[in-house]
C-alpha cells in the first residue's frame, strides 16, 4: 500500500508546499522528509539528489531509538532527537496526525542555527497537526 493513500489530499498538498517553501527559503535547509513511523516516506522536498525512501527509514529508525531511550530514562514520550555534527544538523521530530504516527526530518548545513531549524520543523508539524 501507498502511504499516500492514509492521508488527505489536502494535507499531502500542504506538507509538500510547506517542505518545499522551506527548502528553498535559503535557510539552509538541505531537506525535509514526512515519514510513517515504520520509515515509508509520505512527502519530501530535497535541495540534493538523494533517496528520501532511505532517509525516511533511517527518521524512523533514530525516532525509535529515542523513544527507547526517553522511555527507559522515565521520560516520556519522545518528541524529538537532535543529530548534531560537523557539517550540519538534523531534527528528527515525530508527532500524530489523526490515527497516524508520523516523523518528520529536517537537515540543515553547517550555517544553520540549531535553534532556528528546530523552531520550523515544529512549525511545521503544528501545522500539519491543524489539518
């Protein structure tokens, strides 16, 4: 099956001119990837050649292990994993639209504030969220 087919017309319209609008808004950031919780990708908007397939399962993939590891430190449940290195930065950030777990991933270049990318991919699922 089709991730798409789980979700609104107007909800994957709007995931994919908001995650495009990000992109292209000089940023800095490189991509953003909607996922299923199992790592299928839904939308994506990509300023590189790359398999937004393979980024999703790994959102997916980092999205569990934090869960794992908020759960095991009696946190609750996680609702972001910051991947912070040399050349850049990701935000892994899950959230549920209706029946849906979802995570979405945001990766900026080096000259990307951590708080900034942080602040739109929130945004972003606040408004998704809303849909």
């Amino acid at each position: 099956m089709d991730p798409t087919e789980l979700f609104p017309a107007l909800f994957l319209n709007i995931a994919n001119r908001k995650s495009r609008e990000l992109v292209e808004a000089s940023l800095g950031i490189n991509a953003v990837v909607l996922a299923t919780i199992d790592g299928f990708s839904v939308t994506s908007a990509l300023a590189y050649a790359s398999d937004p397939a393979r980024i999703s399962a790994l959102a997916s993939s980092i999205a569990s292990i934090g869960s794992v590891a908020t759960q095991e430190a009696g946190l609750g449940r996680c609702m972001s994993v910051i991947l912070n290195t040399e050349q850049g930065l990701a935000v892994v950030r899950q959230f549920q639209h209706g029946s849906h777990d979802l995570v979405l991933i945001l990766v900026a270049d080096g000259q990307s504030l951590l708080a900034q990318a942080m602040y739109h991919a929130n945004q972003l699922v606040k408004e998704l969220i809303s849909l």
